[in-house]
C-alpha cells in the first residue's frame, strides 16, 4: 500500500514544480508583469517594472515590440518605464545587437535616449487661433539625453509610481538583407534582471534613397557655438567626473553629424576669414580657419550622407562696414573698389578650393524695404560678374504680387538667383522662388514646442509637394547668449521655443543634442524618401494622391480671400493618418515587386489601409462661412443670406442641390434650392442660400439655427447647421448712467448675447461632412460665462458687459505696471482678458476690413480704430466722443459703453441692420471665442453677426 501513496506524493510534487515552471515562463512571455525570483538572505525582492510603448502600433499581444523597416531607415520608439512595485536603486537599460538571417544588426545602430520635458512658453497668437486645445500640452517631452551621458542619463534610483521616457532608435544598415531580426532591451537593477523586452525587426528589400532635393539647410554659428557650449565647472552632487574643454572644430564637426543624422544639410556661419589690407588697398585674408570650419562640417556630414552638398556663405556684413560704407544706398565712388575688391577675393579663393559651385551670398536686412531693394541691386551687380549664386535673404513684408513687382521696379530682379521668402509670401508660380524660409502655420509646419508633432513632419512633404529645391530651416543655435553656461534645454525653449538642438555641456556631452521636434521632422525626410521609392517603381500616383491627402495646401494658397485671411493649417493633424500612409507605402512597394509571395493578403491589407486613409482625409466638407440678416424690403420681409463653403477631397467630380431643411414656423425659402455645378477634386466652391421672414423668434442667446442639407447627385445627403447670431437693441426709459453697474439694465427679448463658440473647430476641418444618418449637430455652446447687453436711446447705443475674470488677470490685478498696451499677434490679442466689438454699418457684405470699426476693452482701457491693424500697419484713428468705464466686482469685470448713434457716419433714419460681432480672449485658458459665425477669421465682415437697432 506504500508504494501507490509514494507515486502520488511524487505525482503531486512533479504537478506542483510543473506549475511553477510554467508560471514561470508565462511571466517571461508578458515582461510588463516579470517578476525575478527573490534570493535567499537579507537582499531586497527586485522591483516590478513595467515598459509600454506610447504608441500601439509597435506592441504586439505577446509583448513584442514589432517594427518594419527599409535600409537606411531609423526607426524611434517611445517607452514609459515605471515602477509597479518596490523600488529600484541602480537601474540600467542595455540593449543587445539583431540577429537575422545572414547577419547582425550591430548594438551601435542601436541607441538609447532619455526623454526630460521642457515646459513651454506662452502660447503664440497662431497657435491660439488655430490648434485644437485638446493637442496642447504644457510640458512635452522634448530633450533627448543620451542613457549614456556623463549627467542626466538613467537615474540612480526609482520609487514606487515614478517613471521615465526612454527614446529607443534603431537604425537599419544599408547592407541587411531582408528577413526578420530579433534582440532584446534588459533593463536590470545593479546587475539583477528586471525586465526583457522582445524586439523583433523585419528588414524590408529595399534601401532609402539618399536625395539630394528637397534639401533642408541649418546655419550653425560657431560663435555660438563654441562660448555656449563650454563645459560646465559645476557637477550633479557625487559626481567626480570632468568633461575636458572640446575643441571648436570638434563641436562643430559633432553638431554637423547630429543634423545630418536627421536630414538637415548644416552650412558653417558666424566666422570671417582674417582679413588685412596692403598698401596698395588690396583686402587679402588668413584663409586657415575659415578653411578648416568649412570642411569640417562638409565632411562630418558627408561621414552620414554621401550626397550631402553643404552650401558656403560670404561673410560680409560686419566685414564691409570695416573695409568701406557699403551700407550706403548711394554709394560714393571711393568705397565701391574696396566693395568690388573683397568679393573678388572671395571669388578668387573659392575658385581655387574649387566650391564656387555650392557658394552664395545671404544679403543681410536693411533699415528700410527700398535701402534693402537699393543694397541688393548694388551687390547684386557686382556678384553677378564675379558669377557667384545670389541668395535674397531680405524679407518683404508684403504680398507676393507685390513682391514681385517692387522687385522688378527696382531692377533688383534681373541680379537675383534665387529668391528665399517667408513661407507666408511663397508663390511657386513665380518660377525665381526655388526656396523659402520657415514662417508659421497655418503658412508652413513649424518647430515650435508648442505645435503637434504633425506641424513638424509636414515640412519636408511641403517642400515635396511645391518643387521647392530648399527649406532654411535658419538657425540651429538659437540659444540666449546673454546667460552663464551652462544652458538648459529650459532657458534655451524660454529664449525661442523654435530651437531644434540643445547644448549639450549641461549634459557633460561635447555635442548637442536634438529635440523630439527634430527626430519627428527626420520622419517626415523619410517620408519622402518613401515616395521617392514609389515614383521610381512608376507608382507616381500613391505619392500624389498620399501627399495631397496628408498636406492639401500650405505657404501662398492658404489664403481664404486676402493676405489678412487664411484658412486653417493645410495639413492631417492626426497623426495616425500619418503611420497609416507610411504603411500604404510599404505594401505598395512590396506588391511592385515581382518576388513578393504574400500578394493576396497584402493586397487586402493595403485595402483596408486605403479605406481608413480616405476616410481620414477625403470625402465632402460643408460649413457656414457667414449669416447676415438684411434690411426689410419693400413687402417688409427680412432676407436671411447664408453663405456656405463645399470643398471635394473626394476622387470625382460631386454636384448636387443645396437648400434649406426644415425652416422654422413663419420662414419661407427665396428658393427651393440652388443647383450645384460639379465642384472637381480638391476645389472649393461657394454658394448663398436666402430664406425670408416677417419677424425672428428671440431666445436667450441671441442665436438661431437653420439647417442646411446638400443632395448630392449620387443620391448622398450632407447636412450642416448655419448660426445666425442677432442682438436687437432695446429702447431706454431713460439715459444709461455710465458707472459700471448694469442694475438699470434689464434683459428683455433678443438684446443679450451670451452663447460665444471657438474660432477654430476642429471637427471641420479635413474630415467627411456627416454621413445621411446623422441628426444635425447643434452648434450653440453652453453660456461662457460672458455677458452683453445693448440698449439705445435717441442719441447714443449703450452695451453692457460682464465677464468672469481669469486668474492671470486677478494675479497682476494688484500691479503698478498695468497698462493698456495692447498684444496683438496674428489677429489675437494675448495678454489679458479683453473684449472686442465689431461693427460694419454698410451690412455690404465683402470680406474687406476697411468699413469695420473696432473696439476694443480690457479691465485697464478701451482702445478704439477704424478698420483693423494687422501685421506692422498703423492703427487708424476712429475720431468718436467714445465713454467707457469699468471696474471689479468680486470675480466679475463689469464694463460699459457708450456710443453716439452718429459716430459710424451713416446719417440713416429708421432701423439699422448692422454687421456686429463680439471676441472674448481668455488669458488663463488661452482660448479666442467669438459670438458670431466666425471659422478662422474673425474679422472678415461676411462672418459677422447682425445688430438691430429699432
């Protein structure tokens, strides 16, 4: 009987260790969840960690991290490493090389980079009118240290909860054959295992092209350079170590090979050849520095792409006021030789260096537009005998019509080789504009810590999509120079938060090192490399029909209807959209080839990834640019005109009947509907429904809705929701006492505005109108808060307001420096809580601002004009016996306003149907609304609301 009870017990134990076993390896296939096993004795059990990609599409369900590739690619991966459990002490990150068929991808192409956030700035005026508050983010993670960097690698220590953001960089050597590769990150504590992370790499069959066009230029000023990047003297407590002095030709090599790292061409600034004159006035120069920095950095860049063609740049600004007044835009004849002279120099020695080919002259900025168009015929001329390439760096303010001609009319024109404007005044119809300068969405992507990643890699895809031969991306080194070294990622964001490299010394690193922004711009260049492959395997239309759908518009085009009214950034701000194109073009590259053997389920994979691309970015879009209520006519009927946008991103032609939907009680249509001519692919069209009515129903916000639906001839319905925003001015018993107390006041039927909506909705832009199934979608927002009364007497039109205040403006309510200095950039004014009226007596109905007057109100003052100053333009006085007052009640600003009737000048009896719009700005959570119908600009009079006045 023992020997049965024996084999159970052992049966039993075998049961027993079999299921540890097997948890055991469970927990290795999930690393999220690895637990190391503790050790006898008095050591600690090891933490638990777990690392999760920031974005899914790397993660596979059994814990992987699977990713594609082609050669020369780099592929960055985000990871959050936190502490589940416990605490680490020593923790370290090692990674091991690929090994695939045929070979190894080695632990070199392998890096590892942690992510430290740099808080931003305040928000620009653009980003304010045009960003999605949900996509902003006051501290993203920005600055890429290397794990190992002398300071602020890995941490020493980690507490239950903390995590860190590890950047993990793989790049593809162009010698891999195809095949999947696989390797591990181990994290570890003091040497104990923590956690394994799988990767898993498939190398595809084809390679990235190294192109030469579109480049991306980056000046780096080695004075800059080299006095910002001195190692500091001041070390992280318990650190021993110190970083030697590194030369500056050694930082400007590391800096060369960083950018180009990331597909930016770098081209040396901030050095002039020594220059001395003989007796006989001849310039000559010690040509050894100047020399050494330039070949330096052609051949640092060189060292990562073969191709790379970095551009000289003549010095001559600080260098020609020393020789002569080469400033003068009349120049006497005695300083002309030695202007002539010093080029000629120039010429000879790159005649002799033989890289006259790659050299041009930045014309640097005058005092004035015609002493900078005199200066560039002048050198011009002089550039243009020594055939030497000329670079227009002067930045016109002005339209790019204009641009053209007060070029032409100065002769500047005939001597310029290659225009460089500001993306805004880029027209790619004038054949000279072969580059342009970065300036600001909604114009061109950007740099700033403050926008989306997509604003970043949309750059290289504009420059693609409008022929452009060269981006100047400008500076790399934009750093404070009036601040002790060592700089932190901080103080340099501070400075100018479009800075894409970081000193590096605060680090203990003798290189900077890149922002996130500049790694998410090398996946926009590779991008474009991707549909470089794709034109070459003759599948120009996936290029075409990938990058019109990612960026439809950008620098010119974005204008609506002049230069003061763009539409919104012309490009996807998903992101995903942006992955899901890269993966359309991989299938596509890998269905062209004839020794694909998975054709069949590729080819339904790229379908399903066809289908979410277009529903990303094509279909139908309709929205309501403007609703203005006319005068009465002659049978006393008011004329509701609404004027409606439709733009096609779908792949055919689409017409269709445009009308009204059910109007309400009392309305009838001035027409059934209006006949939509085919609108083709990527155009816009406009179109004007009108309904009339003897009398408009009141509600408690002073805004109707009228729905509109478009039949299209394919049998599909669109619909959309016109907002009429209409404020009717009551009589008063008697004068308005101007004391900021609004007690007299009483609201009654149609005279209070207190619904106000974004200026910028991003559910309207690049997406479908709604499908037929889909109710109409209110537009009226819930109260913000904001409060405006009007009532009228026989002399004047009062308005009284009351606004909750912010917290930025209850901060500085105590402070001596207030002022009534307004902040204005691209149309919003930033800075405090502020209020703006807008009228247009004419009613006419243009887009132009000329007729418009502006108030404008904040607790510390009322500033008023006629017309709206934009961009460097003077405010134009508007002469009117304008009375304000304010002041603050508890949490509230309470103003009010008193114009005379006769102040607009339009001497007209009976009632007035005014254009009429209100903005609120508030300061704390940096948001512009607007009362009115208003999209992207709020100052364009069509998208003003309606003021009656009895």
């Amino acid at each position: 009987m023992q020997a049965p009870v024996l084999l159970r017990i052992c049966f039993l134990l075998f049961v027993a260790v079999s299921a540890s076993c097997t948890s055991n390896n469970n927990a290795s296939n999930n690393p999220s969840w690895f637990r190391w096993p503790a050790p006898a004795g008095d050591v600690p059990e090891p933490a638990i960690i777990s690392v999760t990609p920031t974005s899914s599409r790397y993660h596979s369900d059994l814990g992987r991290l699977v990713l594609s590739g082609a050669r020369r690619e780099i592929l960055a991966i985000e990871l959050r490493v936190q502490v589940e459990r416990g605490a680490v002490h020593a923790l370290s990150a090692i990674p091991t090389q690929l090994t695939g068929p045929g070979g190894v991808i080695p632990v070199s192409n392998v890096r590892l980079y942690r992510l430290y956030a740099t808080e931003t700035p305040p928000l620009p005026g653009w980003h304010v009118r045009f960003i999605d508050p949900t996509l902003r983010h006051s501290r993203p993670l920005d600055a890429a240290i290397p794990i190992d960097a002398p300071l602020g690698g890995l941490p020493a220590g980690m507490q239950e909860g903390q995590w860190l953001a590890l950047l993990l960089e793989i790049e593809v050597p162009s010698d891999s054959p195809q095949g999947v590769y696989s390797g591990v990150l181990r994290l570890s504590d003091d040497g104990r295992p923590l956690h394994e992370v799988p990767i898993e790499l498939s190398v595809l069959p084809f390679e990235l092209p190294l192109i030469g066009k579109p480049r991306f230029l980056a000046s780096i000023d080695l004075n800059q350079l080299t006095g910002l990047n001195k190692p500091s003297d001041h070390h992280q407590p318990g650190s021993d170590s110190s970083t030697p002095h590194a030369s500056p030709l050694l930082l400007l090599a590391n800096t060369s090979t960083l950018l180009q790292r990331h597909g930016v061409t770098p081209h040396a600034t901030g050095i002039t050849p020594d220059i001395h004159m003989r007796a006989n006035g001849e310039p000559t120069a010690n040509w050894t520095l100047w020399d050494a920095a330039h070949a330096t950095v052609n051949h640092a860049a060189r060292s990562v792409n073969p191709l790379a063609h970095c551009p000289i740049q003549i010095p001559f600004d600080n260098t020609i006021s020393a020789l002569a007044d080469a400033w003068t835009p009349n120049p006497t004849t005695q300083d002309r030789p030695y202007f002539e002279r010093y080029l000629q120099m120039f010429a000879t020695h790159l005649r002799q260096r033989q890289v006259r080919d790659r050299t041009f002259v930045e014309l640097p900025s005058a005092r004035s537009t015609n002493e900078s168009l005199a200066f560039v015929a002048r050198v011009g001329t002089v550039v243009k005998q020594l055939e030497i390439p000329v670079r227009s760096s002067f930045h016109l303010h002005a339209p790019p019509a204009d641009t053209t001609q007060i070029l032409h009319e100065s002769g500047a024109d005939a001597i310029i080789d290659i225009r460089c404007p500001p993306a805004q005044f880029c027209d790619t119809h004038d054949k000279k504009v072969t580059w342009f300068s970065l300036d600001r969405p909604p114009f061109s992507g950007t740099f700033s810590l403050n926008a989306p990643d997509t604003h970043t890699r949309v750059i290289p895809l504009q420059a693609l999509r409008y022929r452009i031969d060269t981006v100047d991306l400008g500076d790399a080194t934009r750093w404070p120079a009036n601040l002790p070294a060592p700089l932190t990622p901080q103080q340099c964001s501070d400075f100018d938060a479009s800075t894409f490299i970081y000193p590096g010394t605060v680090f203990g690193l003798e290189t900077p090192v890149a922002t996130m922004r500049l790694k998410r711009f090398r996946e926009g260049v590779q991008d474009i490399r991707y549909m470089s492959l794709l034109k070459q395997s003759g599948l120009d239309h996936v290029a075409e029909r990938l990058s019109e759908g990612l960026s439809p518009y950008a620098l010119a085009d974005v204008y609506r209807n002049h230069v003061d009214d763009p539409l919104g950034p012309g490009w996807l701000q998903v992101e995903d959209a942006w992955d899901i194109a890269r993966d359309i073009m991989i299938h596509e590259l890998m269905l062209a080839r004839s020794d694909d053997t998975d054709t069949a389920n590729r080819r339904l994979k790229v379908a399903i990834l066809w289908r979410r691309f277009i529903d990303m970015t094509g279909g139908l879009s309709m929205f309501v640019e403007g609703v203005r209520v006319r005068h009465p006519n002659q049978a006393g009927m008011l004329s509701v005109e609404c004027l409606v946008r439709i733009e096609n991103k779908t792949q055919s032609h689409v017409g269709g009947r445009l009308q009204f939907a059910p109007l309400p009680v009392g309305w009838k249509r001035e027409r059934r509907d209006v006949q939509l001519s085919p609108i083709a692919h990527g155009a816009p069209a406009h179109m004007t429904l009108v309904a009339q009515t003897d009398a408009i129903g009141w509600n408690s916000d002073g805004v109707t809705e009228l729905p509109i639906s478009l039949l299209t001839d394919d049998g599909h319905e669109f619909r959309t929701v016109a907002r009429m925003s209409l404020l009717t001015s009551i009589p008063a018993p008697q004068p308005i006492t101007l004391d900021a107390d609004l007690s007299e006041w009483s609201p009654a039927s149609g005279n209070l505005a207190t619904s106000f909506t974004p200026l910028f909705d991003p559910l309207a832009d690049h997406k479908t109108a709604p499908s037929p199934d889909t109710n109409y979608s209110s537009t009226i927002t819930p109260p913000s808060g904001v409060r405006c009364l009007t009532t009228h007497d026989r002399a004047y039109v009062y308005f009284g307001i009351t606004m909750p205040i912010s917290q930025i403006d209850a901060d500085t309510s105590g402070s001596n420096t207030i002022t009534n200095r307004l902040n204005y950039h691209d149309g919003i004014p930033l800075g405090t809580d502020t209020i703006e009226l807008l009228f247009d007596p004419s009613n006419a109905g243009t887009h132009a601002t000329d007729d418009l007057y502006h108030i404008v109100m904040t607790r510390h003052g009322v500033v008023t004009e006629r017309g709206i100053s934009q961009g460097d333009r003077e405010r134009i006085p508007w002469l009117a016996d304008i009375q304000y007052t304010a002041r603050t009640i508890g949490n509230q600003w309470v103003a009010e306003l008193r114009l005379p009737r006769d102040c607009f000048g339009t001497g007209v009896a009976g009632p007035q149907y005014w254009g009429f719009n209100i903005t609120h700005f508030d300061a704390s959570s940096q948001r512009y609304k607007t009362w009115s119908a208003a999209r992207w600009n709020p100052y364009d009079p069509m998208s003003l609301g309606t003021l009656v006045i009895p």
